[in-house]
C-alpha cells in the first residue's frame, strides 16, 4: 500500500546565502509520524538551489557563498560580458548558472521518526539573487 504526505516549506532570503531551514523540515517530519521513510525537498524556483551543508561554523556558508561568487560572478563584471539574458539584473543569470550547478532537489531518509542527518549537517535553501524573495520548497514523504 502506498502512502505519502505532503508540505510546502516559505522560506524568506534576505539576499544571496544560504538560509538554514532544517528546524523547520524536522518539526514537519515529526508531525509526520512515520517511522521510516523518504523525505524529498524540491525547490520550485530557478535561481536558487538546495543543499545539505555544515550547519556549525558560519564562516562555511559564509566561503561557499564566497566560492560561488568568485566562480559566476554579476553580468557587470567582464568575466560575463558574454551573458544574454540581462533583462531582471546583473544577478538573475549568474543565480540560473548557480542553480545549474548544485543540487534542486534532495532526499533524505527517515530513520525512528527523525531524519537521518548527521552531527553537524543541516539543510539550506542556497539563494543566488542578490535582493530577498520568497521561496517556497516542495516536501515529500513516502513510505
């Protein structure tokens, strides 16, 4: 027999980063009351991205911000002279390239009523514009 529940996550940016949800996700899992199983988040937007990432030191999230801004810098820059698309920003197809490059949707079991994440790791909408904007993430349960 098939079963499956389903939530949609709002998570407010406050610009380019990452912003941890992971409280949010475990409160839902929880609520859930399956002992076992398969959480799948999906982002439903294209120009950020999820990840799975270390939840302890700032200074991570901070330096992959960094690294991905170093690696697709703005269409102002000359790097990206190249680039089209320019019609919503300097942001808005370094953020496409960015969401290309890492992870939309993830999946993460479920393990005695909890998510089977480790010590340290926690779960990220990784936003690639540079203003804020509300997103929202598809969640999934199956059993």
């Amino acid at each position: 027999m098939f079963s499956a529940m389903n939530k949609v996550f709002e998570i407010q940016t406050r610009g380019s980063g990452l912003h941890e949800f992971t409280e949010q996700v475990s409160d839902y899992v929880s609520s859930a009351g399956k002992d076992s199983g398969l959480l799948t988040l999906f982002v439903r937007h294209t120009s950020c991205s999820l990840l799975i990432s270390e939840n302890a030191d700032p200074d991570v999230r901070a330096d992959m911000n960094e690294f991905f801004r170093r690696l697709v810098p703005d269409t102002d820059q000359n790097s990206m002279s190249w680039v089209r698309h320019t019609c919503e920003g300097p942001d808005d197809m370094p953020a496409h390239i960015k969401a290309a490059m890492t992870p939309v949707s993830i999946s993460i079991p479920i393990v005695n009523g909890r998510l089977a994440l480790g010590t340290w790791q926690g779960i990220f909408l990784f936003e690639h514009r540079d203003r804020p904007h509300r997103r929202t993430v598809a969640g999934h349960i199956s059993a």
